[in-house]
C-alpha cells in the first residue's frame, strides 16, 4: 500500500535566556521564519503541490493562517509551527524512513539559528488564536466559499499527522467505500495517539483538547478525486475533495491523530489505519461525524471500557487483515497499541508523567 506522511511539529527556542519557549503567530514573524527554512529540500518534488500562493513547497514549510489584504493580496502568515511532508512512497517503513531522514536535514538547519522542534496536539499555553487584525471583508468571503479555512481558529493550534494511503488496483468506488470505513472507526482509534493534555498553561480534564475543539470543525478523512470521477460522486459525499495532482487521484489521507510523541506510536498507528482498509471484516460506513463519541473519547481515553472495546475489535481484524496480507512486521507492530488497552493508558499520559517530573507540557525534539 502506498503512503505518505505530513506531520506538524511546534517551533521552540532551543538556547538563550528563553530556551524552551514556543515560537509561533505570537513572538515569530513569517518573513524571519521563511527566510530561514527557504534553502530546503524536495522543492522539484513533482508529486507534491505547493498550493496557490507556493508556500507548501518541498519537504518541509511554514505552517499556519493565511491573511490577505483588503484586495486579496497575499499579507503574511499567522506562525503556527512547521510541517515535514514526504513525497509518496510504496510502503509505509518507506514513508517514515523518509519522515525522519527530512526531520534530521531540518533539525540540523533550525540549530543553527538556536530553534528547534517539539511535539505536541495542540498549543500547551495559548487559549486563543486571535485574528490580529481582524479578518476583512475579502477574507470573510473568501472562507465562507472555501472549506480548507473551516476551523482556523483551532487548526492554528492544534497538530497532528496526515496519513495519506492509496492502492492503484482500487477503484473509485472501492476508495469512497474504505474513506468511510475509516470515517466511521476513526472515533475509536484516534486515542491511540492522544497528545493534548494540557491547555491555557494547565493540565487539561482530558486527554486530548485537539479532538474534543477539532471533531465538529475538521474532517477526519479526505478522498481525493480527479474531475471525472469528482463530477459523478461529489454530490454524493462529503469526504471528496479535487485533486491538486494528477497523481493525487484516490488517495485517502487520514486527518483525525494527535501529533504522536513516538514513532513507535506513528509507525505503529500508519498500520493499523492500512489494517482496516484491507480488512474485510469491520462492516462500519459514515460519512458523518458523531461529536458525542469523539468528544467522549478525548476526556476518557482507554479508561471507558466501550472504547476499549470497540479498540481491541478493531485492532484484533486489522492485526488479522495485515497477517493474511503477510504483512508480519506491520502485525507485529500493532503490539505497542495492545499494550495501550491493557494498561488504560494513552500517549497523552505518558505526557502527564513528565509533566510532573519536568514542568515541561511538550515532548522537545522531534520522532529521531
């Protein structure tokens, strides 16, 4: 199964009087920022787009909130951290040797300038992303018509990993079917990855603060489709979306994780989403959103024994689905989600721990 990986990471101050203090909208500008991460590498990459204003090109880019001046030029860009992408590759070892190959050429870079990466679900200390200044009337519209804006108020702060898999020899039919698999069980496997304990500079009644903010605003799957096919089937779901690439043509990009502290975790979490795709045995399809369960998860985690449940089901058919496809080590890796249900425990509390130990509300570094 092919796969690419985008993760996000927060940007800290790695050395001087404020080392360990997040850089973001609040204290970075994105022409320093910019400048400083432009030599960089995949820049030709063919299989990745760059989006309309050629931000998102090569391996690594700024992320954050486009703003636009009162006649639709380009302003600058809220700083919300920075995000690693990989170009396609066929399997996921592939995808993630990729990842951490990109993150060291980054982290080398940003220690020049005394910055570096950390790893978060959303934003520890900041309550609110404000619009400073105030949106206007050409961005008003612009995000009314627009749905990669829904949310920005809480996608600004918040971070995670998209996981894009695809399969040439699916059909387009085939793909809608597995996005909505994957809809429909994203509620139950998301606490795998729970990362955000924390919020406003204190501990958070929950594990993750980005699933309970982002469920109702953000989609949890994305298909992608050319014309043709986006014309035949776009009125009829909600998860389709127009490629930017040809290429891009049935790739599912899973959207729903925490930013994971590990790649233990990462890895781990890329194959059991591959698991539920080929398993034949979980006969859930949604395209809708079920805030109730995504909310519940993320202040309960493992410790529910109905999402534990459902969990160990659908670990148990995915682990099943990867052994029949004679996937061992992709089987085998799904062990260190097993030992999560049995021990009630989520990325997040892990997180908790060295809180208490350290005072830190982040992992610094990066999956390396």
């Amino acid at each position: 199964m092919r796969c690419g990986v985008e993760f996000e990471y927060l940007l800290i101050d790695t050395a001087g009087p404020q080392a360990g203090r997040i850089r973001n909208f609040a204290n970075l500008p994105f022409a320093e920022i910019s400048e400083l991460l432009a030599e960089k590498p995949g820049r030709d990459e063919p299989g990745l787009a760059t989006g309309d204003l050629g931000i998102k090109s090569g391996y690594w880019y700024v992320e954050g909130d486009e703003r636009f001046h009162a006649d639709g030029r380009f302003r600058t860009l809220a700083v919300k951290g920075v995000e690693i992408r990989t170009p396609p590759a066929g399997s996921v070892p592939e995808a993630l040797g990729r990842l951490l190959a990109i993150e060291r050429q980054l982290s080398a870079l940003l220690a020049k300038h005394d910055l570096g990466l950390a790893i978060a679900g959303f934003h520890p200390l900041i309550a609110a992303y404000p619009f400073d200044p105030p949106l206007n009337a050409w961005e008003v519209e612009l995000r009314s018509r627009n749905r990669a804006y829904d949310g920005s108020h809480i996608s600004t702060l918040s971070y995670g990993p998209d996981i894009n898999l695809s399969m040439p020899e699916w059909s387009t039919v085939q793909c809608l079917d597995v996005a909505r698999k994957l809809n429909c069980y994203a509620p139950w496997i998301i606490p795998f990855s729970f990362s955000s304990p924390f919020f406003a500079g204190d501990v958070w009644p929950g594990c993750s603060k980005r699933t309970f903010e982002r469920a109702p605003l953000r989609p949890a799957v994305k298909l992608f489709l050319a014309a043709p096919e986006l014309a035949a089937l776009g009125n009829i779901s909600r998860l389709i979306h127009p490629v930017r690439l040809p290429g891009e043509a049935g790739r599912i990009e899973f959207k729903a994780f925490d930013a994971m502290p590990s790649l233990e975790t990462l890895r781990a979490c890329c194959h059991l989403l591959e698991g539920i795709c080929l398993a034949n045995d979980l006969p859930g399809r949604s395209e809708e959103v079920d805030l109730a369960r995504y909310r519940r998860g993320a202040l309960v985690g493992f410790t529910d024994a109905a999402v534990r449940a459902v969990a160990s089901d659908i670990l148990r058919k995915a682990r099943s689905a990867l052994l029949k496809s004679g996937d061992v080590a992709a089987a085998g890796s799904l062990i260190a989600l097993e030992t999560m249900l049995v021990e009630q425990r989520t990325p997040a509390d892990d997180l908790l721990d060295a809180y208490r130990q350290n005072g830190l509300m982040l992992k610094p570094g990066g999956l390396a």
